[in-house]
C-alpha cells in the first residue's frame, strides 16, 4: 500500500517512515504543506498520515483542498496539541482519525490498518496461490512446506503479485506498489528483483509459478489441478504467459 507522509519534523518524519518501510509501506514524503498537497493532487495514495503544522499551508488547509478536490483518500491527522478545538476543526476539514503526539507506533499501524478496511482494502492474514503460501502477519513465505527467505523489497513485490494472483502486474503497477523512489518503469530493477524471486520460490519445484508476460508484466500463475486449487488467470492470459514462461 502507498502511503503520504506529511511531518516536518525530518526526525520524526524520517523514524515513522522508516516504520511504515518495515510494515512494507510505501512511503512519499513531504515536509510542508504546499509539497504535501501536490503529491496528494499527482498520486493514488491508499492513505495520508497529515501533520497539522506543516509549513506554508497547514494541514487543516491541505486536508480541506484534497476533499474539496473530491479525493476521497483516508486521511490521518497528527498534531503535538492537545486541543479539543483543533481537532474538531480537522475532523470538519475531512480528516477520518487524529492521533496526538506523542504516540505509539503500533497505534499508528493499526490506525491505518482501520481506515483501509473502511475502504474495504484489506488483505488477508493468509494468501495461498497453488503450493504457495504467503503470511501477511509474520512476513512469512513457505512453498511446499519449505521456508523462503525474502528480503523486505521481494517480499513486497512477491505479496503485490500473490494480491493480483492469475492477473498480469504491469511495471508501472509494481513501481508504484513497491517502490517508493522516482526510478522509472523502465528500470531493470524490476526484472532483477523478479529474476531472484523466480529463483527462490521456483529452486527445486516443477512449476516456477513467476511468470513473465513479455511487453506486458509479470504474473503469479499457479497451475490448475483438478482440485481446483490456485488462481486461474483469465482466458488468453494463461495461454501467453505460458508461452513466455522463463
């Protein structure tokens, strides 16, 4: 999920985003209010984590110009006061939750986690495309009862696959689901991180699940059996990607 941080504490901002990383957020930042509300007018973001006192427009104003804007985006307000007034001023801006500063981080996550399931976003504890099963809550991979290891960055990408299981992930997708850098679609990051997920989740397996859709992406493809398990891929889907399998 991409995320908009809006916090000009560079401290503060750098620690929760640092955070939000680790529970395989994607995160844009932005140190005031102005920069905050461009990339909120530019992006798709599933959430925005919206201090109040940004500089040069605060984020009262940010969050009323995004509704104004009819964006829809679950946003979440910060502010170090304690201020009863303030806060209902955000609330009437648009704001869904306010959290007050200082707070625990595991609050915050579990904040954002609320305000995706009001959009009726959330993902599964559990993802099983095929043999392979993907533990949302421990970052856990396994495939046929053996355990994969994954760095943060494959993980992110093998769970935005299994996500969209038997659909075909287009770069630009992956680029703005798993990165949260300006590299371009046409970067060869995404055929590196896709080369060593191939390798991991396929070593010693008849099937390599992974598949590349030439010109068009790669997708999750878990093989039909006649149990019926795994995701089937819509009609000519399978039948293209099979062909450029690698």
């Amino acid at each position: 999920m991409r995320v908009l941080l809006a916090e000009d504490d560079r401290m503060l901002r750098t620690a929760i985003a640092r955070g939000l990383r680790e529970a395989l957020y994607v995160v844009d930042q932005a140190a005031a209010g102005p920069q905050a509300l461009s990339l909120a007018s530019a992006n798709e973001y599933d959430a925005i984590i919206l201090d109040v006192l940004l500089p040069g427009k605060n984020g009262i104003a940010v969050c009323r110009a995004i509704r104004e804007r009819a964006n829809a985006v679950p946003i979440l307000m910060l502010t170090a006061l304690d201020d009863v007034e303030r806060r209902i001023a955000g609330l009437d801006a648009g704001a869904d939750d306010y959290m007050t500063k200082p707070f625990d981080f595991g609050e915050l996550l579990a904040r954002l986690r609320a305000l995706t399931r009001r959009r009726g976003e959330v993902a599964p504890a559990t993802l099983v495309v095929g043999d392979l099963v993907i533990d949302t809550a421990r970052l856990r991979v396994q495939r046929n009862h053996r355990d994969i290891a994954l760095t943060t960055t494959e993980f992110a990408f093998l769970l935005h696959l299994a996500r969209n299981a038997g659909r075909v992930v287009s770069r630009a997708e992956l680029m703005e689901h798993v990165w949260d850098d300006t590299r371009n679609t046409y970067s060869n990051i995404i055929d590196v991180y896709a080369s060593r997920l191939r390798r991991k989740i396929g070593d010693g397996e008849k099937s390599p699940l992974l598949v590349t859709v030439r010109g068009s992406g790669f997708m999750l493809d878990a093989p039909a059996t006649s149990g019926g398990g795994g995701a089937a891929p819509a009609r000519g889907e399978r039948s293209k990607a099979t062909r450029e399998r690698r």
